[in-house]
C-alpha cells in the first residue's frame, strides 16, 4: 500500500513540476519569471495540473499538511483560468510561486519514498508554515482579480517590482529551510537507519487577557449559556479585530468555567485552509498520537474527547478562515455536526469574524460584538499606553469607533514613542495605513486586517462595488427615497442591491442602523476602501451626477419638501460634491449645485464657503463661475467677512454683465444692499437695493421683488423710518402670500413685530413675534427663530416679564450658539446685559457686556470656547462672584449643546447645580443635577453618574430631606468602583452625616474616622477639615466638650488656608459658638457667632446668614437678653422665608418661646403668626414635605 501510495505521489509531485511551469524543467535553478509571452501556454496547463492535485489528495490522506500544500498550489495553478484583469502580473507571481516550490515538492517525494509519513514529522511546523504563506499569496495577490473585472475597474492597485522581489526572498526562505536544514536532517537519519522520533505537540490554551474592556456583558453571557445548557454550542461573531478571540480567551480563563469544565482545549483555524488540517491540528491539541490516526480522523477526536472524565471546553477560533471557503463550506458545517455527536460531554465555543453563524442542524447561541464606547476606548488607551488621554488622542480614540484592534496598535505606538498628535495628522494624511506594528499578521496591522473581510470569498466583486460606492457616502446610504432608489439605478444592470447589502452584513462590513435606518461602515472600513476608489468609473460618476441634480432640484430650503429630502443627507451632499471635483470633466451644474448646498449649510449655521472657494480654482463655465461668486461673497457677507465679500460680489457682477445675466445681476445688487448695510453705508444700500428692483421689476421677478422689499424696509427700520419700513414690509408680506412663500412671509411678520415695538404697540409686537416663530418652526428656519426669540426678549423687558425675557433670550442665545452666528450671540450677551441690569445683578451685567465685546467666534472653536467658559464660571465662583459664574456656565452650556458633547452638556450641568447651591437656590440645584444625571446615564457615564448621585446626596442633605439623601449616596457607592477611592471617601463621609441627623453616634464616628483617614493619607486638607468638624459635633452631641474643641479647632485652623472655604468655616464658627454656650460663656459666643456672619455676608449664603442669626438668638434666649434674641430670631426668620428654607418653622418656634419670654402671648398667637403658619405650610405641601406643628 505504501509503495502504491508512494509511486502516485511522486507521479503528482512530478506532473505538477511540469505541467504547472512550461520552465520548470530546463530552468529549475534560475531566478526568472515567466514572460507575457508564454502566459497563454500556461493557463492551458492549469486544468490538467488541477486534476492531478485532485488525485494526489486522495493517496495523501495520511499526510494531511503535504496535502495542504499541494492542495493550496493547485488552486494558485488553477486560478490562472479565472483571472480577468492584471493578468501578466498575476502570471508573473504564479510562476514563481511554480518555479520556487519544485526543489521543495522534489525533496518531499524523496522523503515521502523513503519513509512514507514518518519522514515528515520533523517537518510538520514548516509545512504548516509554508501552507500559511501559500494560502496568503492566494488570498491577497490573486483573488482579488478574478472574475468579473467590476471592483478592479473600480479600484487602483499601485503594485511594482518590489512586491515581485518580496515573494522571492520569502519563497527563497522556505526553499533554504526545507532543503538545507530539515531534508539534511531525515537524509543522515536514513542513512543510519535511524527514524526521527514522533512527537504530538499540543496546541497550548492562550494566556488570560491582561485587559478585557468593555466585554464583560459579552463574558457573562458567554459564561452564563455555557453553564446553563444542557450541550452549549456558541457562536462569538462580529468584524475583525473587535475582540472576539479576547473575549472567547477571557471565557476561558474565567473561574467559573474552570470549575465546571477541567478540560479546555483551544484551536485557532487562522492558518487551516482546509478540513483536513483543521482536523489535525485539533488531533494534535487533543494529544492523539500519529500512529494512532486513522482515515475517519473526526471521530477519533469525538471519541477522545467522551473518553475524557470530565466536561470538556473547545474553543476553535477563527472559523471563518475555513468556513468561508465556499467549497470547504459544506465540510466544515459536517465537521461541526460531528464534534456536536460528543453531546453535553463538550462545550462548544467558536469564533468567527462576520455575523453569520455556522449552518448546522442544531442552533447557535450568537453574540455579535460591537465597538467599545468612547469611554471604554479611552479607558483601554490608558491602560495599555500607560498615558492619559490628551486631545489628539482623545479625537482619534473617536475616529477608530471603538476597534479594540486599532486601539492597541495606537497604544502600543505611543507606547513606542510616537506622540498621539503625530498619529492624529498621520491618520488624517493617510488614514488605516499610520496604524501598525510592522510584521505580516492581521493583529500587526488594521489595514490588513481589514483587507481579509473586504476581500473574503464570500464577498464577490459587485458587493465590493457597492462598499466603495457607501465608502464615498460619509452618512452612510439612505434607505428612503429619492436617494435608496437613486444609489440602485446607478449600479450596473442586474445588481440585487438588497440582496448584495445583506451579504455585506453578514461580513460585519456593513450594518443598517439608525431611525430612519442607513447602511453605514465604521470609519476604518471607509477609508480601507476610499484608498481604492477610480474617480473616473462609470458608477462613481453617476453617483457623484446624482447628488448634483437631485440638490438643483431641491434648492427651495423654505419647502418642507426639499426640507425632508436634502437635511437628512447633508453630510452625503458635502462628501459627494467635494470628491466631484476631482472629477474631469467635471460633472455640469457641479459649481451651482455646490452653491446650493452651502446655502443650505448656512442656515444650520455651517460655513461652508471653503468648498465655493476651492471650485473657482477649476475649469467651470463662465455661468456658473458668476454663481459661484455671487454664493460666495452673501456668504462671507453673513459670516461678517465684508471686505473678502465685496470682492467677490463685484467678481459675480462682472461676469453676470459678461454673460448678460439680468437676474443675476439683480441677485447681486441686492447683495451689494445686504453688504452696505453691515458696513452703515446705508444711502450706498439703498441705491444698491433700488437697482435690484428695477431689473427685479423689467424681469416680472415677484420672488427677487419681494426679498429686496424686505431688505428695503429693514433699511429705513436703521433709519428710524417707521412708516416707510412698515410700507415696505406690508409690500413684501403681500408678495410672499401671493407666492405662498412661508419664509417671506415669517421674515415680514417679524419685521413688522420689530416695528410695533419701536411704535409702543406691544401687545402687537407680541402677536407678530409669535406669528413669525410658530412659522419659522414649522419650515425649520433656526436662524429666524433665534433673531424673534432675541426680538421677544426685548418686548418682555418693555413689558416688565423679566423671567419671560430671559427665557426668550437664552432661546436666542442658544439657537444662535448652534448657528454659529457671532453676530447673535453679541447682541443676545448684550441683551443679557440689560437684563441683569433690570435684575439689580451688576456683576453679571457686566459680564455679560464683556463678553459681547470681546467674543472671538471668528475662530470657530467652539468646544474650546465652551471650554474656557466653563473654567471662567468656576474662577467666578471662587471668587464669590456668582452672577459672572452663572453667565460663564450658560454660555458654555450653550457651546455644549450646539456641539452635541453630551459630557460636556453633563459637567456643566453639574456645575450649575453647585452654583445654585452656592445661591441658595437649592429646587433649581436639584433640577440641574436630575439634568446632569440623565445625560450620564444616556451615555452609559458610571463615574459621571456616581458623582452627580453624591452631590445631589449633599443637597438633600442641606435640605435635611435624610431619606433621599440616604437613597442618593447609596446609589453614588454603587456606581464608583473600588479605584475611585475618592468618590467613596465623599459619599461615606456624607453617609456619616445621614447617621449623625437620625442619631446613629457609632455609625456616624465610624464614616467620619474613616474619612479622616483616607484624606490624612492623601494629603488633602479640605477633607480633613471637614471630617474634624464633623467630628467636633459628634463630641459636642455626646457632651465631651474637651474632646470636640480639639477636633473643631484643628478644623478652624485648616479652612483660612483654602479658597473658597468660607461657608465651611462659618460652620465651624458655629459650632464652636454652642461649645462656649455649653460652657456658659456667651461673651465669646456671641464673638464667635458674628465672625461666622461676618463670613456668610461675603460668601453671600443666605442660608448661612440665617443660620447665623439663628445661633445668636439662641445665645441671647440663653443669656436672658430677650430683646436681641427677638431680634436675631426676627432676621433669621425673614431670610429663611426669602430662600423658603426648611429651618424657617424651627426658627419661628424659637421666637415664639422669645415672645412668651417677653410676655407677648398675643403677638404669639396673632394673626401675623397665623399667615407664617400658613405660609410656611404652603411651601411644605409645594415640597411635597408634611407640615410641622407649630402650635406651641
């Protein structure tokens, strides 16, 4: 049988030698390629060579790693049938494939006749090795030619000589192993006959992740299914490198799976390009030695493992590699079935990169990994990189869209050295490529990792077309109308686009998300394919024509319509005109379209004058040039650029008087109005605007007409020109209502609501305002709603609603912080001036007025500028100048809001529920923090939420609402884990509070020493001061007098030292006031009692004052000094009732038994006393808090 076996296999190494290379036999030692000219000759050989590679493969059964290598040759033989593009070079890497393998396939037949498959054992990792590479030249330097040439028209592969050379040396490396030092090796054992000992190395399990971020839902779920099926079969999918082999390695490692299952074994079919050597290096793993393997090797395995006597754990790892094999498919869905016959002896863990789980007769658990947030991404940058995240880290962390795989390379070359800045600008040049290790395997590079989806067998090349075609679309492609429709006629003839869109899916390629759903890429996988797009193919020119007319059709931003087609997809209009220009020729209506969109952009409040610029410096018509210009210089004129816009107005006004353009000439005069009136050259605008109107008027233009009108009478509104303004926008709003134009007819309404005011008709002026909003709402004009909103602030300051015009004005002020209009905001800021001013609050006035002269919007940072208002609001409150904080943090708030950082809308929030608290205004401090709350919890921020519960646990807390303050740190404690040591050292030390109001002396001392401990060991000394206060009270509440002094002066001694410490050493004060009460030594009471006023005034706590005032009365009840003790109760009272303080109902219970004292028993039970009462219950029932009885 052997010698039968023999003679075949030599007679296929043979025959492959020489039907696969016409050179082989006369030129077996030369380093040459084949020539084009004999690339014919060869793709005739290659059936007949495929056949006998199909023969050899049955007689080699024994032998299943030669049998990988000869079956993998046979397909780079074979594929030279189906190559349809860049064949020469293709045949070129065939042929020296052919021509290196000879000496190698020669010297395996020898060992093969000599010793049969004993002779390779010493060769196995090498023949393994060799397969690898073998299958990777299949894979990533022939395949993607085959077939129909539509993704290779479609994309440009920039390959040279120096790939060719690469493939020689790394070929000329394997001939030198085999040849040299491993057929040497089996030469001198045979000839000492002397066999090579067998050995059976197991495949080790991989270490336990070091890090395992944002997986542990997938773990426990993974963990829980195997624990808790009776015959586990699980399936972790998801695209390459987002972590699925960490995930199945974490499960395995788990000690909750260690203790079920013993045994666990790990294969990875990375580098198995067939069943059979999947099969063996599972053999191999499961330690079946060589001898013992028969022909029916899967059962076998089967057998090992029911033989095991315990539960055995498989994971095989990267299935996909040969599952995805159309052809192997079938056989690996068999092999599944079989190892599947071990019952609930074996666990079945398997990875494979896609969403689409293996087809077996019995069903998949499938977990479908996605990317990590933004805050585990970061997290796993830190820790891997051992560096905090700074800007350009943080941004590119974004872009990466949460890939494990990408984020450990970035780490890992940070970690080497490169700064995150460099990599950013590197990433931003040349995008996947700035992200790798060196080295060939797919964890070494992201690029290559995400070469091996995008060209998977299961993605044909119309599937790759319709990739590039969504790569070039930054939103992701649309699945309503017109543009779902639009994207299918430009395919070519044939193409199921949902059927195609559902196979790229099931790679992991593509996913449909959103509402309405799009079919969207993650970033890395865009730029993958943008590398490879032809601007110049069929379907990207018809694509990029597609946008263009569909844009000039739905020019009108005023229709809901167009409204409903062209928002949703600006990002796509910008991403496709933009790569329209690097189209020659370039596509018609190219220039006017781009104009459109700008327009759009504009009233988003983007500037989009940059891509208008970048147009003019190509070859367009004269037509479209003077649009360009036009466009270009209202742009610049409503960003405030004025002399760049009358440039480019009177470049537009040439060239439409070249063309003999009257329209356009008009369009530019009324410009030309815009532009004169921004510069106050108000007689230069009106002559600009009259001229408008002429050719508005010879034209029979109602549209144009009635614009200039518009701005006509917003001239003569400058002016002060109150009957002929309200002429001119009664003319426009007739024109716009017999056009049934909505945003003319808003603009006019507001105009003349503008006018009302100005009249003193305000009660006009409000129903023309509200008019105006409720029309610029329904047509989504932002723009509009911000300069009414800013209107009707102004009307409510007339009106004396300064709640209502501060309302309308942080309206406005938001809406223009969204538009980034620089201008608005200067005006809304000064508008908020004069609202302060009216308010008696002259700091933030003051503020407020700065901020509008100075405001720097020109730049367009505006996450700095959110940035650096947020610390102006917090230098403010150090400085007790709470009205500046306040202005600081809406402003920032604002930027926030219009950038969308959630994070960023969150901390400020946070900021302003302490501010509040810092102003008494303690309903409005708990809505800032439920605000604050909320946003962490949308974006799954558990520190952000741990601490929010803490500060709102504080507040509760100054409310003496205990339940609720007890409730809210729990939940704090909850959510801090055990390295946020700080978090939990506040929340116990608050808990510790919580105990010490309801009595629990022991549980109070225990927080409050443990505390102290923890901030002695940090060094931090606002903590240690609060702690011995804190612990001062506990004495004093026991009476050990001594004891509390020590505590409460060490605590005295510490608070001087710290800014913005104020209301904490008052509160010491205090306490040190009803020490000396205790003791009976009111003179240095009352001294200490006032120093704490004194620090209460300049901290401006009302609350604090009260309290103040509080302890000196109830000094004076002490001393028997009635008078000032009615007093000081008197003045408490009436600040607590300003604030509408719980600590009123107490305070007027102490100045009831004052007035016993002085003997005014009817005061006592007056009517006056009565409405507090009544009062004071009032607010309690708006708390929802019970009412005390203050009878007594």
């Amino acid at each position: 049988m052997r010698k039968s076996q023999s003679n075949d296999l030599k007679s296929f190494f043979g025959t492959l030698v020489a039907h696969g290379n016409p050179r082989a036999q006369s030129q077996l030692g030369r380093n040459t390629v084949l020539s084009a000219s004999r690339l014919d000759t060869s793709l005739n050989a290659a059936g007949t060579t495929f056949q006998l590679a199909k023969d050899a493969s049955e007689v080699s059964k024994e032998v299943p790693y030669v049998k990988a290598v000869a079956g993998v040759l046979s397909q780079i033989i074979k594929i030279r049938e189906e190559i349809q593009t860049n064949k020469e070079r293709c045949g070129e890497i065939i042929d020296l494939v052919q021509l290196k393998s000879t000496t190698i396939l020669q010297s395996l037949d020898k060992a093969y006749e000599a010793k049969g498959a004993e002779g390779f054992e010493d060769l196995k990792s090498d023949l393994e090795e060799y397969a690898d590479f073998l299958q990777a030249v299949l894979r990533e330097e022939l395949e993607p030619f085959k077939t129909q040439p539509r993704w290779s028209s479609y994309i440009n592969r920039a390959k040279n000589s120096g790939d060719l050379q690469r493939l020689e040396r790394e070929l000329n490396e394997f001939n030198n192993r085999f040849s040299v030092k491993r057929l040497v090796e089996i030469s001198v054992a045979l000839l000492y006959k002397t066999s090579p000992p067998a050995r059976v190395i197991p495949q080790a399990l991989p270490p336990s992740p070091k890090h395992v971020i944002g997986r542990d839902t997938v773990v426990d779920t993974v963990v829980r299914i195997t624990l808790s099926s009776s015959e586990p079969r699980v399936v972790i999918l998801g695209p390459g490198g987002i972590g699925k082999t960490t995930s199945a390695t974490a499960v395995l490692h788990d000690s909750r799976i260690t203790s079920v299952y013993p045994t666990i074994y790990f294969v990875s079919s990375e580098l198995s390009p067939t069943i059979e050597l999947l099969e063996t290096r599972l053999a191999d793993t499961l330690s079946i030695p060589q001898t013992e393997r028969g022909t029916d090797l899967v059962s076998q395995i089967v057998d090992r493992i029911r033989q095991d006597p315990h539960p055995v754990l498989l994971c095989i790892d990267n299935l996909e590699t040969v599952w995805e094999i159309e052809a192997e498919r079938p056989r690996v869905d068999n092999f599944l079935e079989s190892l599947s016959g071990a019952g609930s002896k074996l666990a079945l863990v398997v990875t494979m990169r896609g969403t689409q789980a293996p087809n077996t007769s019995f069903p998949w658990n499938s977990t479908v990994l996605s990317g990590l947030t933004v805050d585990e991404s970061v997290a796993m940058y830190e820790k891997l990189s051992d560096k905090l995240a700074d800007g350009s880290a943080h941004e590119l962390l974004i872009q990466l869209s949460g890939s494990p795989l990408a984020i450990k390379l970035f780490s890992r070359m940070v970690q080497e050295g490169d700064r995150p800045s460099q990599l950013l600008s590197s990433w931003n040049k040349h995008g996947i490529k700035a992200l790798e290790i060196g080295g060939k395997h797919r964890l070494s590079s992201l690029e290559r990792s995400i070469h091996l989806s995008v060209f998977s067998p299961r993605i044909d090349d119309t599937a790759r077309l319709v990739l590039g075609l969504i790569a070039l679309m930054p939103g992701g492609l649309s699945t309503l109308e017109p543009w779902f429709q639009g994207f299918e006629s430009v395919l070519p003839d044939g193409t199921l686009l949902q059927s195609t869109l559902r196979a790229l899916r099931r790679t992991a390629l593509l996913d449909e998300l959103g509402e309405p759903p799009r079919w969207q890429m993650l970033p890395p996988i865009r730029q993958f394919c943008l590398q490879f797009v032809d601007s110049t193919s069929s379907p990207v020119i018809s694509l990029v024509e597609l946008y263009v007319a569909t844009v000039r059709e739905n020019r009108d931003y005023a229709s809901s319509r167009s409204q409903a087609i062209i928002l949703p997809e600006m990002t796509n209009i910008r991403g496709l005109l933009l790569h329209g220009s690097s189209v020659l020729p370039l596509p018609r209506f190219l220039g006017t379209s781009t104009a459109d969109y700008a327009n759009w952009a504009k009233w988003q409040g983007i500037d989009e004058s940059t891509i208008l610029s970048s147009l003019l410096g190509l070859s367009i018509p004269s037509e479209e040039q003077a649009v360009l210009y036009e466009k270009l210089g209202a742009l610049h004129c409503h960003w405030n650029r004025l002399d760049v816009a009358e440039v480019s107005l009177a470049r537009a006004l040439a060239l439409y008087g070249e063309t003999q353009n009257r329209s356009g000439e008009a369009n530019t005069h009324e410009s030309f109005g815009d532009l004169r009136m921004r510069q106050h050259q108000l007689e230069a605008a009106k002559a600009s605007f009259a001229r408008a109107l002429t050719i508005y008027s010879e034209t029979q233009d109602p549209w144009g007409e009635a614009n200039t009108r518009q701005s006509i009478g917003i001239l003569y509104l400058n002016q002060n020109q109150l009957d002929a303004a309200e002429a001119s926008f009664s003319r426009a709003l007739t024109l716009s209502g017999e056009l049934q134009n909505r945003l003319g007819i808003a603009n006019a309404h507001k105009s003349i609501g503008d006018i009302r005011i100005h009249q003193g008709q305000l009660d006009a002026a409000e129903a023309s305002f509200t008019l105006a909003l409720t029309l610029y709402n329904e047509i989504q004009n932002r723009m509009g709603e911000a300069n009414t909103h800013q209107s009707m602030g102004s009307l409510r300051m007339r009106q004396d609603q300064l709640d209502a015009a501060e309302s309308s004005l942080a309206h406005a002020l938001t809406l223009h912080g969204k538009l980034q209009n620089r201008r608005g905001e200067a005006e809304t800021y000064e508008l908020f001036g004069d609202l302060r001013m009216r308010q008696a609050r002259p700091e933030a006035a003051e503020a407020s007025f700065d901020r509008a002269l100075t405001f720097y919007g020109e730049t367009h940072t505006r996450m700095g500028e959110a940035n650096v208002h947020e610390s102006f609001g917090k230098l403010h409150m150090l400085h007790d100048q709470l009205d500046a904080a306040e202005v600081s943090f809406g402003r920032a708030l604002a930027l926030y809001t219009e950038t969308q950082y959630r994070l960023g809308e969150a901390l400020t929030h946070q900021s302003i529920g302490t501010l509040r608290i810092r102003q008494d205004q303690l309903v409005a401090a708990e809505a800032s923090f439920t605000r604050a709350l909320t946003i962490f919890e949308g974006i799954q921020h558990r520190l952000g939420e741990a601490t929010t519960h803490c500060f709102m646990g504080d507040l509760y807390l100054s409310q003496n609402r205990l339940d609720l303050a007890k409730i809210s740190l729990n939940r704090a404690l909850e959510r801090y884990n055990e390295t946020h040591l700080w978090g939990i050292s506040a929340c116990t030390f608050s808990l510790g509070t919580v105990s010490f109001r309801l009595h629990g002396l022991e549980l109070a001392e225990s927080a409050f020493s443990w505390a102290l401990s923890f901030w002695e060991g940090e060094g931090f000394d606002w903590g240690i001061a609060d702690a011995c206060r804190a612990i001062g009270n506990l004495h004093l509440q026991r009476m050990q007098l001594d004891d509390a002094e020590k505590s409460l002066n060490r605590a005295l001694d510490i608070y001087p030292t710290i800014v913005e410490s104020r209301t904490d050493e008052a509160l010491t004060n205090r306490s040190i006031g009803e020490l000396h009460i205790l003791r009976g030594q009111f003179e240095e009471s009352e001294r200490v009692f006032r120093r704490a006023l004194d620090l209460d005034i300049a901290a401006q706590s009302r609350v604090g004052q009260g309290q103040s005032y509080r302890c000196l009365g109830k000094m004076f009840l002490k001393k028997g000094d009635f008078e000032a003790a009615e007093s000081s109760y008197t003045d408490a009272l009436r600040l607590f009732f300003e604030i509408e303080d719980y600590q009123a109902t107490p305070c007027l219970l102490d100045l009831g038994k004052v007035w016993v004292q002085l003997g005014k028993v009817e005061e006592a039970d007056s009517t006056e006393a009565a409405l507090l009462r009544a009062r004071w219950d009032t607010i309690y029932q708006e708390k929802g808090l019970e009412s005390l009885d203050i009878s007594e």
